[in-house]
C-alpha cells in the first residue's frame, strides 16, 4: 500500500464527534498524517464547566498530537459569531457579524485572543459573502452587510485585528454564496447572477481580500452556470484556476469547504475525483465526520498518488500547491493551550452582543 502521507497535507479532517479521540479517528490521522484538524461543537463537553472542558480538550489534542506524530498542525475551527459557534462557555458567543459591524476589530481582538488560548490557530472567518438574496436560507445575518463596501470594511477589519492575535483568518465562500435560495449543506445551490453583477457585487469583498494579503481562500458548493454549467466551484477550473488564480492572481492557499457535504454527494463518493480536484486549483480538500465517514479520505489519498506518478500532474499541479502550502506551515502560528482567570473571559463579554439562541450543530 502508498505511503498515504506522501500527500496528507492537502487533507484537512474533522473529527467524530468525541471528546477524547476515536480509534478510527487515531488510525486515520496516524495513516494520513492531514494538514490538521477541523472541531465540531461535540468534540467539547458542552454542558461541563471550563475547569472540566478544558483539560479534557487538552487531552483531546495531546491524542491528536500523538496521533499525528508532530506537534505542528492545524487546529481549526467555525467561529463567526450567531449560531456558528462550537466551544462552550466561558467562550464568548457574540451576535451575527451583522449586529457587531462597528465594533468589527474589537470582535477580532477578542476572537482571536479567545481562540489562541485554546491553541486554535486557524478561523473559518470572515464570511465575505454579501446579503443580496432574501431567501437565501443559510447566509443572511452571518454576511456583515447588504452591500461590497459594508463586507469588505468590517470583514477585512475583523480578519485582521484576529490574525494580530495568532490565529489566521479564511475568506469564504468563495466565489459568493449570499446570492443563493438553496442551503449547500443539504443541496447544491445554483447561482444565477450574471459575469457583470458579480464583478461589481459578489466578487469585490474577495478581491479586496487578495489584495490584503490574506493567506487562505474557502470555496463554496455552489454551481454558477454562466461561468462554468459542467462544474460546481469545488471541481470548477474555470472558477478556481482561471478565475481565482489566474484573473485575480492569487497565490494563497485555496481549501475547499466540507466536501462530505449533501451539495457533493453526486461528486466525491468516487475517489479517482481527487485528481480533478486539485487540477481545479485547490491546495486542500475537507472532509468532515459530520457528513461522511472521513476514511473516504484515504481512498481519495491513495487516488492522489496514482495522479502524482504523472510528471505532469506532480509538476504542473502538484508542485506549486505544495509550495504554497510549504508557505502556509512555515508562518502558522503555534498557539499553546491555556487556563485563561475568569476576568479574561468577564472582558470579552462587554465588547458587542452577544447571541442569545441556539448554537448551531454544523454551519461552516
């Protein structure tokens, strides 16, 4: 059998939902040897006390350590604000970012101060997706705004006053999900805007994130037929290659979203997929437990590495990819868990609103 960590580092997982580590989880880390790992609300002792939680977290990502055979990895997670959020308290749940606009660096501040001390350092945030449809049943108060300039001046301020504290900010979803009546996580949603509306719309909070510098891209399951009627954004070339990298020239890593999601059921159960999937422009393929059982990444790997044997594809593909995943490892920071008193987490809760319903099991 391939050595499947030969190209573990284009996965990223999520774990099953325990708090200590699953034997199927410590096998399939120790054979892949991913990226790192995505946390889920059930990967916490959501009704424990901090003083309980935290250390069994802690435990938890001494396993995943272990497991892994390296203590550098990526420990990720969705924290917006509103429904997506998954530690319990004392961790600071504020609002929707639509309700905290003005206070957008404070929010990151904290953010990222909470995260780090949880030796989290990677935040599936800012949502760069503007509010344009009202049916949209999945976006809506999660986006900072109806319009580009309301997205781009809070998102980007949130993303880097977070970063300033040690944990890296992803855009998404890439190339605009706000402008959608379907919900990704259950089907595949169909854009119909057109190239020119985009331009001034959809892809503007985007372009001013390139332009930012900003290190990774999430794409979205979504199909938008005027540029490309064959492909969603996750296997689209047109959108990710030519669109992305070539027309925007962004050099930064590109990770896909939970490709376990419905919207992809049609697409990933065949693992040859893999190949089509990096050649669209992606550094890293997600696949979470929530959805799929994640030991489909280890076909999807093996698949990898038959398309790698192929000095064009292990050149043309491959190679460039590896090194901007090579850039993303050498600057990730590496958070230390830590006990943080009861006065941190007190200050964090006078910053902005804070959410007051129900946390969402999934959301990304």
């Amino acid at each position: 059998m391939a050595d499947l960590s030969e190209v573990g580092q284009h996965f990223l997982m999520g774990l099953r939902p325990t708090t200590s580590l699953h034997k199927d989880d410590k096998h399939m880390l120790a054979t892949l040897k991913p990226l790192g790992i995505v946390l889920f609300r059930d990967n916490f002792l959501q009704d424990a006390p901090y003083d309980e939680w935290f250390p069994a977290y802690q435990s938890l990502l001494n396993e995943v350590a272990a497991a892994l055979g390296r203590d550098d990895f990526v420990v990720s997670i969705d924290h917006e604000g509103g429904r997506v959020c998954r530690p319990p308290e004392p961790v600071t749940q504020y609002d929707y970012a639509r309700n905290w606009v003005d206070k957008a660096e404070n929010v990151g501040v904290a953010v990222g101060r909470e995260l780090a001390s949880m030796g989290i350092n990677l935040n599936f945030a800012p949502v760069l997706d503007i509010d344009s449809n009202p049916d949209n049943p999945v976006i809506g108060p999660r986006a900072f705004g109806t319009t580009p300039e309301d997205v781009v001046k809070a998102g980007l301020t949130f993303a880097r006053a977070m970063e300033g504290e040690g944990v890296v900010a992803c855009a998404k979803h890439y190339p605009g999900h706000g402008d959608t009546a379907q919900d990704s996580h259950y089907e595949l949603p169909v854009v119909n805007t057109l190239a020119g509306e985009r331009n001034i719309r959809e892809l503007v909070p985007f372009k001013a994130a390139i332009e930012a510098g900003m290190q990774m891209i999430m794409t979205s399951h979504v199909m938008i037929p005027d540029i490309d009627p064959d492909f969603p954004a996750t296997l689209s070339s047109r959108i990710v290659r030519e669109e992305l990298r070539g027309r925007f020239g962004y050099d930064g890593v590109v990770i896909s979203d939970d490709t376990g999601m419905r919207a992809m059921d049609s697409y990933f159960k065949d693992p040859s997929v893999a190949a089509d999937f990096f050649a669209s422009g992606h550094d890293i393929l997600m696949i979470c437990s929530y959805w799929a059982d994640t030991d489909r990444a280890l076909g999807l790997a093996e698949h990898l590495i038959k398309a790698k044997k192929s000095a064009s594809y292990a050149q043309g593909i491959l190679a460039p990819s590896e090194q901007r995943l090579a850039r993303f490892r050498e600057t990730l920071p590496k958070n230390t868990p830590k006990h943080m008193p009861p006065e941190f987490w007190a200050a964090h809760k006078e910053v902005a609103p804070l959410f007051a319903g129900e946390r969402a099991v999934i959301v990304r």
